[in-house]
C-alpha cells in the first residue's frame, strides 16, 4: 500500500506506542486519585503538559488537554464567545475554516452571534487588512486557521498577531486571536509567542500520535466557559477523566515531529515539487490548488479535468494508492469543497479534485508509482467518456 492522505490522519509512530504502553498495562490508575498508583498517572500527565508547553514555548498552566482538535476548536469558540454566560459578541472567521469552526460559528449564531465570513484570494489566502477592515467594537475573536487542510495554503498568522497586538497597545478594540494549527504539527513553527496567537488548537493523530487526544493552549488571563460540567479536570476548564496513554502519546508525538521539523519539511517539499511537476508533465489539464509556495510541504490538492474524483479514487485504491478528494471529515459527502469553491473554483472542477498528502516515510519511487498508476487511470477513465 502507497499511503498519500496524511492529513486525514497519520499512523502510530513505534517510539509513541512504547511511550503509551506503560499506562495501558502497569500504571493505569485513575489521575485524580491520590494513592500512588493515581499519583504515577497524574505525574505523567503533568510531565506530558511540560512537555507540550516547552514544544509551544508556553507556561503549563496555559494547555488543556481534550479529546481532538475538532473539541479544541468547539471549545475554543463556545468558551470565548459565551465567557459571560451567553453568546455574545462579534467573531471573525473565514470561508474556508474546518466545519469544527464554520458549524460552531454557524450554531452560535443561532443564539445571538454576529459572524463575518471572510473571503479568501484564489490561493485561498485572507490579509491582515481584511481582518483589521472587518473589526468592530464588539468583536470579541478572530478564528483562522494556520494552514488549510484541504489545500495547504499557509495563512498569515504572524501577521495578524501583529495588527492585533498593535491595536491592543493603541488601547483600540483588539480581539483575542484563535488558530486551528492541527495540520501545522512537525511542519510549521507552533511558539505561540511568536505567531501571537491567544489560542491555539492541536491534535496528535495529526503528527504520529494516537487518535482520541487533542489540546488547546489558552493565553492566561483569557476568560474561558467549560463546554461540560464536571469534575476539576484541566484547571475546571474541561470535565472529564484524563486519557493518560493519549496525553502521553500526544507529547511524545509532537516532541518527534518538532524535532525532525527542519529536516522532514526540506525533504518533503522537494518531493512535493516533484510530485507536482510529474502529475503536470505526464497528464494533460492538470490544475494545482492552493497557494504555489506559501503550503505545507506536505500538501498536494489538483484537478484533473473530466474525471469524477470519487472514480479515481476508487481505482486507485483498487492499485493498492490511498489518497482523498479533501476533509476527512466530510468524506461521503457528494457536495464539492467548500474551500474550493470559497477559493473562486467551479463545481466541475471543484469534483475533479483529489488530495494527496504525503509522510515521513514517503518516497520517490512511491511517488513515481503514483503518477504513473494515476495516468493510466485517468487516460482509461478519459477514453470512457470520450
């Protein structure tokens, strides 16, 4: 099997899974107990919140551990926007946003919400001037994610730190800044002080951790209302009893992928280019979408012109190939891709598009293999039709 749809989701690096093993077996109690067989658990997630903390160069204090990234999203949003007891406020967010944020905002406004849906560039790219437009006395967030899961396109964070944090100084209303960075992990830069972001969500079956296990970092002195009631667990901020095996996966996960970063995103985007540059040359109509330099390195999303991407799909996994034609979240749905269609793209073309992501164990020749399995299908799927 030639395994292209990383971004769906990653498998189980060994060096996580023997990190995890000792509390599925040996030291399994519960966290919030307090004799010693609880206390090994509560010291490992305390050791794993470190962990995370130091990878994000954050205090402690500052992450919650949740269930995924779609849960960090939820909370992320629900807890801001309701941190007075009731939806409040104005949020900012954009077109092409993962439905753990396009449906949560869209659900808030059901109870009172005013949202603004940016538009995006034909890149898929939104400006800090568009954020900074669209801001008004009682925006209380700005949610945009660092890089787009269906296109790669990497979105100005930094940049819209920056305008914020300048309005902050100037005493003009400046609202908290919340990033979904799941696909950011192992390939972009995650120190929340540098991209100057409030709040940021992660999950680790995104960079080789186990499924299940997600954080949020949370600025201090960021007002935040629990989704579910509960326990203490996470600083009363998120019930429920600890994964203690995920959490520790989860930190062993990101510690791996941030330090092979470097490394990992230099080989990869010169197989990326490759892998572009052979699709283009070997099949005729063959579109590229995203922004052409500014996406993960990882990340490759084109159409081919007259075929459905759901009969290239299937083939391809009958050669043993598996890719996606976007979310994972959204797989089964007949409908084209909101961010494509977002980005300025037609529906034809917008369900001929097919995603392939690559990992760290991709290869070259894998990926020659792909281009020519991918042809041949495509030139058999083409004659059909013709």
């Amino acid at each position: 099997m030639i395994y292209l749809d990383h971004a769906a989701t990653t498998p189980l690096d060994p060096r996580v899974r023997d990190a995890m093993l000792p509390f599925l077996h040996e030291s399994w109690g519960n966290a919030s107990s307090i004799y010693q067989h609880g206390q090994q658990a509560r010291h490992a997630i305390d050791t794993a919140r470190e962990t995370i903390a130091a990878e994000l160069h954050c205090d402690p204090r500052e992450i919650i551990f949740t269930s995924s990234g779609t849960e960090s999203d939820n909370l992320a949003l629900r807890g801001v926007l309701r941190a007075g007891g009731a939806t409040a406020g104005h949020l900012i967010t954009t077109t092409i946003e993962h439905p753990a944020v396009l449906r949560t905002a869209q659900d808030l406004e059901k109870d009172g919400l005013a949202a603004t849906y940016l538009p995006v560039d034909e890149h898929g790219l939104v400006t800090a001037e568009q954020v900074t437009a669209a801001i008004r006395p009682d925006t209380k967030l700005v949610s945009i994610m660092l890089a787009n899961n269906e296109v790669g396109t990497i979105e100005p964070i930094r940049e819209i730190g920056k305008m914020i944090e300048k309005r902050r100084e100037r005493g003009e209303p400046a609202p908290l800044l919340h990033t979904d960075a799941v696909q950011g992990a192992g390939s972009i830069d995650l120190n929340v002080k540098h991209l100057k972001v409030d709040l940021l969500s992660l999950s680790a079956h995104k960079c080789y951790g186990p499924k299940g296990i997600g954080c949020l970092f949370v600025r201090q002195g960021v007002q935040l209302r629990p989704m579910q009631t509960g326990g203490g667990h996470e600083h009363r901020q998120r019930a429920g009893t600890e994964n203690v095996a995920g959490i520790v996966g989860f930190a062993t996960a990101l510690q791996l992928a941030n330090k092979s970063c470097a490394i990992e995103t230099a080989r990869q985007t010169e197989l990326r280019d490759y892998f572009i540059q052979q699709l283009q040359k070997e099949i005729s109509n063959a579109t590229l979408h995203g922004h052409p330099t500014d996406r993960l390195p990882n990340n490759v999303c084109i159409s081919f012109a007259g075929i459905e991407a759901e009969s290239l799909l299937l083939r391809l996994d009958f050669a043993g190939i598996c890719a996606s034609s976007g979310s994972a979240c959204s797989s089964g749905s007949l409908e084209p891709s909101h961010v494509l269609l977002a980005m300025g793209i037609d529906t034809e073309t917008a369900h001929s598009a097919i995603r392939f992501t690559l990992g760290k164990d991709t290869t070259k020749d894998e990926l020659s293999t792909v281009v020519t399995e991918t042809k041949k299908i495509i030139d058999n799927l083409r004659h059909l039709t013709s």
